[in-house]
C-alpha cells in the first residue's frame, strides 16, 4: 500500500480541513471513522460483507481511489489480502464498543499536526512515539496507534486498516480486533504528500493509565 507498513505501537498505527486540538470540535470525518470502527467491532462477522464489495475496485493491484478524491493506490497483494481479511473476519465474534477519548484525540491531533507540515509518515513526532505523546498530554503509554494516508472516507480508513496490504503480521487488523480496547481517539487532516491522513489511538483506558485494581473488601 502506499501507506506505511505500521506496526502497533504499545509499550509493552478529507473532509477534515482543522485537526482536533484542545478545546476543538471533533470534525465530522472523525466522528465518521469512530463510528466506522464500532460499526465493524459490533459484528465483524457481518462486515466481511462490506471488505467483499471492496474487491471490484482493484485493477490487477492497483486500488483504485474513490469518487475522483482519493488517489489510486497500488497495493502490495492486490485482492489476496481482502480475501484474507474476510476469512478471518467471519469466524469473529461481536467487540465492546469504543467511546470516545478526548485525550487521545488531543494526542492523535499533535501527531496529525505535525506531519501534515512536513510530510513524514511513521508513529514518531520529533522522537516521541505514541505512548510518549500520550503522556505528554496526562495520560500513560498503555495504547495502540494505527494510521493510514490518502484515504478520504471514515469506511475506506477502516477497511484498508483490516485488509492490512502489505504488513506481514497484520498487526493493523490485530489492533482493531483487539478485545480489551475501549476507549479511541481519532485526528484526521491534510497530508503534504499523500494529501489526507487518519490517527487512531485505541487502549484499554480514556488516559492510557493502567487499569487500577480495586483491593477486594475485608471479610467481616
């Protein structure tokens, strides 16, 4: 893909013309690619369906964009990774639903921010990775990042993330089928190079702190 192969970052990766920021209002396109994502998570089994209507768009390998915005995009596998991912999609079985973070939509956007001025792609802003820039906004660095370039619709965002074109572990597809995630935050804007790009930061807190565990009540 012409996306970066993007291994899931833990400790242990448009319609949106602004990127979220403090204070800022989520765009609709992020709200879109949330909604997309529970979409899939509350029946992937059923959204294989959606990946099979996928297929007539590629030309040998070559992806071919959406409605004249996006750009074509020539894959590594062509419709063998499709393929794949509805088979591993149909045996799945329905996921909690991911609420909204505003924390990690702060850190997504300081990430979205960045590289729509220079043009980098990757998980690192000036050396810091994902955790790093969770933490630098309060929270831990207990997440996963996923991101893809040059798709322009919350749909297409998540289904090139679940295809996973070209990334040998599928780790994309392994973070979205991620039981324990509950909370997302989403940053979308403009790419210098491949004019769009969408974070995502999934983990299993709003903050990415460790869950706290309760000492369990004394017996009386």
């Amino acid at each position: 893909m012409m996306r970066i192969a993007i291994r899931w970052a833990a400790v242990t990766v448009i319609a949106a013309t602004s990127v979220a920021g403090v204070g800022a209002a989520t765009s609709r396109f992020e709200t879109g690619v949330l909604a997309e994502l529970n979409r899939f998570r509350g029946d992937p089994s059923g959204y294989a369906a959606v990946l099979r209507a996928y297929r007539p768009r590629f030309e040998g390998k070559l992806l071919v964009g959406e409605g004249g915005s996006e750009i074509d995009i020539m894959t590594s596998e062509g419709v063998a990774a499709v393929d794949e991912a509805i088979r591993d999609l149909r045996p799945a079985r329905p996921l909690s639903r991911l609420r909204y973070s505003p924390l990690l939509a702060r850190a997504a956007a300081d990430h979205v921010a960045m590289q729509s001025r220079s043009g980098a792609v990757g998980h690192e802003t000036n050396g810091r990775g994902p955790g790093e820039r969770v933490r630098a906004r309060g929270g831990g660095p207990y997440v996963n990042e996923v991101i893809t370039y040059g798709h322009h619709g919350p749909a297409s965002v998540v289904q090139q993330l679940l295809i996973d074109d070209g990334v040998p572990d599928r780790g994309h597809r392994l973070s979205l089928l991620r039981e324990s995630h509950r909370y997302a935050g989403v940053a979308c804007g403009t790419h210098k190079v491949h004019r769009t790009m969408c974070v995502i930061l999934m983990a299993r807190t709003a903050d990415g702190l460790p869950v706290v565990q309760r000492p369990e009540k004394a017996e009386k």
